[in-house]
C-alpha cells in the first residue's frame, strides 16, 4: 500500500497491547508461484492493558485472507489493506487464518521474499506482517512451531528458528524454546551449500556451527566461520555471555536491504558480510565482516535474550551491541585505529545527521515509518552513549551493570531507562542528568578556553545544551589525567602543580561525541601531533591542521605542518600513520562551511594533496617500495597495516607521477586490495590506462557479482568530470539491476555521496539521483528512502544549487503517490 499523508506515531502514546500471543504455530507451504501461510495463534487479554473490552486488531500488508476460525468455528471479521479485525473475542480464544502471500513478486524484500537461490525472510522491523496476520510489534514476546514445506529438488534447505524436530521429503519442523518477538521470526527455503564446525565452550558444552552460501561460494565463507568462532569466545571471556543454543546457523544471500539480521538462532546475511577471500575481497571487506558476524552473534544477548519494548527503544539493542562489537574489534586488532575509524565515520555521517532535517534523539520520539531510523544516530550515536556510561562507571562497574541487567530482563521487552536504570543501581553512580542523551537531538558543543596564572591552569567550559547534559570528558594537562563530568552550563577545573603552561589534550579518545572548541595554536597543534600519548588526539592534531589548511589556506600547506608529518610517516604504527596521512573528507570539510562551495572545497584539498606529493615524493616511493611484500595474504592488523600506508602513498604519488605505478600495481596485485587501490588510482586520472583497467577488471569478475559491486562504486566515486554521463551508461549495463539492494547502493548511493559531482552546479546530479529514487520507490521504498537522504543537507549550498535541488525534492513529493519511507524523508528535508 502507498500512502503519501502517514500516521505520524509518539513515544508518548505507547500503551501495551490488548491482547498477548503466547503461542505461534506457523505453516509455510511455499507453491510455484505463491505461498500458503496457516497461522495458529493462541491469543489472551493482556491484564496490563486499560482497553478491557477491545476487539482483536492484526496487522497485515500484501495479505489474501483465505479463511478465519476461532476456536475452530467461523467468526465474523473485518479486513482493509492494513489490518484484520476480529470484534466480541473472548478473553483467551485460538485463532486460525490461512492466508496467500505472492513471495515470488515480493520486490520490497520484506518478509518472505524470492531472493537468487531460493526464498528468505526479513522481518526486521515490520515484515512479519507482509508473512501472516500477527500483533507485528516487539512487544508480544511467543513461542514459535514452524512447518517449512517447499520442493527440495528445488530448495533442498529447509531451516527456521530453533531445533528441527521432523522432517519428511519436502518438509521440516522445528520447534523454538525461546520467546521472541516476531521481527526476529525466520525462515529459508533455497538451494545452498554449507560449512559446520563444532566448538567446545569455556564452559564445556559442545555446539555446532553452520554458515549457509550460495552455490559455488564455499570457498569463500571459511573467513566468516573464523570470525563467528572469536566472537563467541570473545563474548564468553570479556562479558560471561554463552551462546544458548546447541546450534547457531547463518544463512548468506545476495538479495538483501541491508548488512545482516539477528534471527534467533538463524541470522540472514547481505552475501557481502560473509563472503571473502584474498582475491575477492578487500582488507576493509574482512574487518566488516568480522565486525558485521560479531555485531549479529551478540544480538543473541543484546537484542534477542533482551529486546526492545517498542521501535523507540531501537537502541537498547542497536546502540548497545554496536558498542560491543566495537570493543570487540578494538581487543582485536588495534584499539587507537579503531577508535580513529569509528570517530571520522561518526563526523562525516552523525554529525551531518544531527545537524539536518532527520535529526533525531538516539531515542526518536515520533516517526511515520520506522525503516526511516535504522540510522547513525541510532547505531553509532547510541554506542557513544553506551560507552560514555563505559567511561563513568569503568569496566568493572560497567560489567556490574550488564549482570543486573540481564538479571532483571532477561526474557523480556524493555526501554532504555531499563538499562541505565541496571547502570546506575549496579555502581551507584547517579545517570539521571546523562539520560538526557536518550532524549534530546543535537550534537553538544563544548566551547573551552583556559588561564595559566603561577601553576594553575584553569580550563573553562561551556556547553551549548540547555538544560545541560552530563558529558564525561577526558583531559590531559600537564601530569593531571582524568575523566571530567561536565554537567553545568558554565564550569570551570583548576589543575594545579604546573611549572610552565601546557597543552591540554582534551577530550582523549573521543571520550564524548561533541564538538570542541579550543583556540590551539598551530604549535600547539604540532605540539600534540608529535608528543600527546593518546593516539586519538594525535590524529585529532593532524586532521584539525589539514582543514585549517583546506579550508582556510587554499590548499597550501606551512613549512611547519610538513615538518610533522615527515616526523610521522617515519613512525613503526603503520595503520596509524596512514590514517593520520589522510585528509578529512569532503563530506566533513563541508559541515564546518558556512555556505558549502563544493568546487572550490575539491580543489583546495586536491591542492593540498598534490603539496603533499610534490614534498614527500621521495619518501612515498621509498615507503612504497619498502613495503611491498611477497608473503601470503593475511588480514592480521599488521599486514592491513602495511597496504594501508603503501596504498596511501600510491594514491599520493598518482597525483603527481601519472598512471604507470597504478597500472603496473593492477597488473601485478595477488589480492583484491591491491587491486583496488590501483584501479581507484586510476578512476581518478584521464589517462588510456583507465579504460585498459576497468575493462580487465570487469572481463576478469563480471560472474562474481560482490566484485563487480567493487567496480560499480569506483565509476561512481571517480572525481573526473564525466562521471555522471558514466553513471547513465551504467544504468543500462548487464553488471546492473534496479532490484538488487547492492547493486543500488554501489552504483546509486555511492554517487550521492560523490560529494563534487552529486552537488555539480548546473543540477544535472540532482536529478539524476531524484530520477533513481522515484524508479526505485516502485520496487523496493526502503531502498529508495536511504538514497533520497542524499538530499539531507541541501539547504547548505549556495542558492543556485538549492534551488535546484528543491526542485528535484519537490518532483519527489509531488509523484503519484509516494511511499510512506520517501514522503517522510522528503518532507523533512523540505521543511528543514
């Protein structure tokens, strides 16, 4: 259904259900070109609900009612496109409802759905209602039975939640012992292959594992299974948390909206956060999966032992398991990279988010369409809030917290004041000022400054949020480190015992996701970069030294600012070298502009690279050459490391030497990192070697579909200035589908995000992405949603290029009937 005026839904207006489902017993008979879906549902009053004598009300969307029995006899009901209502129910009663459901021409990819090897499920947050009639809310916790019947010549993998307890030649059964709400429902009818391995847990007890793959592509999940296996040590060792079943399977797909979902005990996978191998996949495509397998195994605990009492409470379970696959990938690798990675994303997508017109609370307090606030405010801004609680408490305190945590709710859907609530029981530390972190939008603004008199060294702050919040922030001055609760609008700290004025070096690991203010001077600056032992704010140095320079100075670098980075790129962190040799991006740039200017913003930090170049040339080719390596690929930290720096300085030196080291580099790569690094050299020149290359990329994996994503988003990210007549000639090439979430996303999104072609003056980029949004907006809204907020911050530019872009916003509100996803995003965006 299509719906250009939707409900807009409060946190304020929650109430508990009416009624309660204690008991789900589901059969799936999937037919050539429909399904059949018996649903069983033992249904009673809620004694917590005031609505005593309400009728029974179930969502439903894409649903053929066929027939309805309660308590075995025919009832009286009403049907609309949205919901089924079942009036004068008794206050315990089973209802029966056989449905058709047409899965085979489900391109929303919601619910059951036909994807290349056969038929899945996605029912995160709302798709169990486009599967069978159902109370489709996180709240109405059952025990599920699930009948699987489908042709096995066809799709000889049959799987659902839970354990298999019958099966016949074209059926399964299985029966789930754990409650759970019906986003986490699951259910595989395909044509795969798999992998099993068994572990013995820390705590002794057996369990198998089984990763699911299209065919052709076992060669390729032997990485994922690796992962899986430390994530479950991992979670056993740093929070005591067991996996609870006897088996744990992840079925991966390429038909997907997204990264991965959390399914009880059947997560389903995007293709390309399992799939990996060194020709295949990059360095940044293992460390995702790692972190994408470890973030759905902790949901086990965080998310589906304790899930969310409604969809305002997203990240209970969203924001606290980002922050532990967060940690986990820092006890993993390297913990200051980490940390580094996961600031520049939150800055160049939170930070704009905060500021635009879906600007939200890490709890949103009213949306039209949920799907809209699977967002970074949610995710990565809500990790923040959790490790700040991480920062106040410390480990032990924190791990307190969880106990008491699991203690009270395990079973249950909760809020967020729930888990502060366990945090501030557990330590008695008092969080009532920090959860208004929860509630209110915005990234605070510290505005700091300081006195020095004799040997005291005052620091002065203020904070832009009224009423204050209580911000934790970590300083360094002088011999004085420790953690500052920031919790009034103006506060000052004195630091005494100093002999001679120092640097402070604040806000030490990120330790809040604000914006500081502080008037460092280019020596204080470089003061940092060589000496603070906080390696975060060493790159913090670096990054605010290249704006200033970007942003203020043309491109063109001091003597000064060179003398510190020729100190850096001599340093033994490799990774951290490389991150901090990289500019910030444009994306970033652009939020600290007044008026964005996105030719001059390109020019001036192209210009910066170049010097960069020229200066360094000798010393990047020397690090070039120095690092090349003939041992076997491996994605240990050390080793992604090492390609990181030499892929840095081979981008460098392409700014200045031309394509011949790129294209000798593509020509001799044994892996897909390499190989990347020169081709996105070579997107970036016009030079005959560019075509050679893309075409032997493409001649080489046009059958390996993750692969060809790759080349895809290089076209769509290339700086030069025919990218967008690329962009249309893509659209009609064999290596793309509309239809297909990745392709989408590599070709489409990647563009929006092109930050100097998308925003081109004469507004051609406008449209072309308004063109892709109302094409996809048919097919799959979701989808479509996710690449209109290209146009978040369209009111930032200069006032030719949003006129522009209003109207394309506009063209979009004004087709024939929007989705509920698009007209909610568009809408923002215009009245913002």
């Amino acid at each position: 259904m299509r719906e250009a005026q939707a409900r807009t839904i409060h946190l304020k207006d929650y109430a508990p259900p009416a009624f309660l489902i204690d008991r789900v017993a589901l059969d799936v008979d999937i037919r050539a070109e429909d399904a059949l879906v018996t649903a069983t549902l033992a249904v009673r009053r809620n004694p917590a609900s005031q609505e005593k004598d309400a009728p029974l009300v179930l969502d439903g969307e894409a649903l053929q009612l066929l027939s309805l029995h309660l308590n075995q006899k025919e009832k009286t009901h009403q049907v609309t496109a949205e919901n089924l209502t079942v009036p004068d129910v008794p206050d315990a009663f089973t209802l029966a409802t056989v449905t058709r459901i047409v899965p085979q021409k489900n391109s929303a990819l919601e619910g059951l759905y036909a994807a290349k090897s056969g038929f899945v499920t996605q029912c995160e947050a709302q798709g169990f209602r486009r599967v069978t009639w159902f109370l489709d809310r996180p709240d109405i916790l059952a025990i599920y039975t699930v009948t699987v019947r489908a042709d096995r010549k066809k799709y000889p993998v049959l799987l659902s939640n839970g354990n298999l307890v019958a099966s016949g030649e074209n059926w399964a059964k299985f029966e789930d012992p754990f409650p759970k709400p019906s986003y986490l429902f699951a259910l595989v009818a395909a044509d795969l292959e798999l992998i099993e391995e068994s572990i013995v847990s820390r705590f002794g007890k057996t369990k198998k594992l089984f990763i699911y793959v299209e065919p052709g592509k076992l060669d390729q999940a032997a990485w994922s299974m690796d992962c899986l296996k430390r994530a479950i040590y991992w979670d056993e060792k740093r929070f005591g948390l067991e996996l609870d079943l006897d088996e744990y399977k992840i079925v991966a797909v390429g038909d997907f909206n997204s990264g991965a979902m959390e399914n009880k005990g059947l997560n389903i996978f995007n293709a390309r956060y399992v799939l990996a191998r060194p020709d295949t996949a990059t360095d940044t495509d293992y460390l995702n999966i790692d972190r994408v397998v470890a973030h759905e195994y902790f949901h086990n605990w965080t998310g589906d032992r304790v899930t969310c009492r409604d969809w305002f409470q997203l990240s209970l379970k969203e924001g606290l398991t980002v922050f532990r696959d967060q940690e986990y990938g820092a006890d993993t690798y390297s913990r200051a990279v980490a940390r580094i990675q996961e600031v520049r994303g939150l800055r160049a997508g939170q930070f704009a988010e905060d500021a635009g017109p879906m600007a939200h609370p890490v709890r949103p307090q009213s949306y039209q369409e949920i799907r809209n606030f699977y967002t970074m405010t949610v995710y990565e801004k809500g990790a923040e809030v959790v490790r700040m609680q991480h920062t106040l408490l410390g480990e032990e305190k924190f791990q307190d917290g969880m106990k008491l945590y699991f203690k009270r709710h395990d079973g249950q859907a909760v809020t967020c004041d729930d888990f502060v609530a366990a945090m501030q029981d557990a330590s008695g530390v008092d969080l009532a000022q920090f959860k208004r972190w929860y509630d209110v939008a915005g990234t605070p603004v510290l505005d700091c400054s300081s006195v020095f008199e004799k040997d005291v060294f005052e620091l002065k702050i203020r904070q832009s949020m009224s009423p204050p919040f209580h911000i934790p922030l970590a300083v360094k001055i002088g011999h004085h480190e420790k953690v500052l609760s920031v919790t009034e609008k103006e506060q000052s700290f004195r630091f005494e015992g100093l002999k001679s004025r120092p640097v402070p070096s604040l806000l030490r690991e990120f330790s809040a996701p604000v914006i500081l203010n502080y008037p460092y001077t280019e020596a204080d600056l470089v003061h940092l970069l060589a000496h603070d032992d906080d390696p975060f704010n060493r790159w913090e140095a670096a990054q605010r030294l290249s704006a200033e320079i970007i942003l203020k100075n043309g491109g063109t670098p001091s003597g000064t600012f060179l003398h510190a980075l020729k100190n850096v790129l001599q340093e033994k962190d490799l990774a951290f070298v490389a991150e901090t040799l990289t500019l910030p991006s444009e994306t970033f740039l652009a939020e600290q502009m007044g008026v964005v200017d996105p030719d001059a913003l390109h020019a001036s930090r192209n210009a910066l690279r170049r010097a960069l170049a020229s200066h360094f040339r000798d010393a990047f080719l020397e690090t070039y050459k120095r690092l090349d390596s003939d041992a076997p690929y491996s994605p240990d930290a050390a080793s992604t490391g090492r390609r990181a720096l030499r892929n840095l300085c081979l981008g460098y030196l392409g700014e200045i030497e031309g394509p011949a080291l790129a294209y000798r580099q593509f020509e001799q790569a044994d892996n897909m990192t390499d190989s990347m690094a020169a081709l996105s050299s070579l997107t970036n020149q016009d030079c005959p070697e560019r075509p050679r290359a893309l075409d032997a990329f493409h001649a080489r994996w046009r059958d390996d579909p993750l692969v060809v994503d790759k080349w895809l988003a290089l076209q769509a990210m290339s700086r030069l200035p025919g990218t967008l007549a690329r962009m249309r000639d893509l659209l009609t090439h064999p290596a793309f589908d509309i239809k297909v979430p990745n392709k989408v996303y590599s070709l489409i999104r990647t563009f929006a995000v092109n930050h100097v072609r998308f925003h081109a003056a004469d507004g051609a980029g406008y449209a072309f992405i308004a063109d892709q949004v109302l094409a996809l907006d048919k097919l799959n809204p979701q989808v479509a949603a996710r690449i209109a907020r290209g146009f978040d911050r369209w009111n930032r530019f200069d006032a030719g290029r949003k006129e522009k872009s209003k109207a394309q916003l506009e063209r979009i509100r004004d087709a024939a009937g929007p989705s509920k996803d698009v007209a909610e995003i568009v809408g923002k965006a215009l009245a913002g």
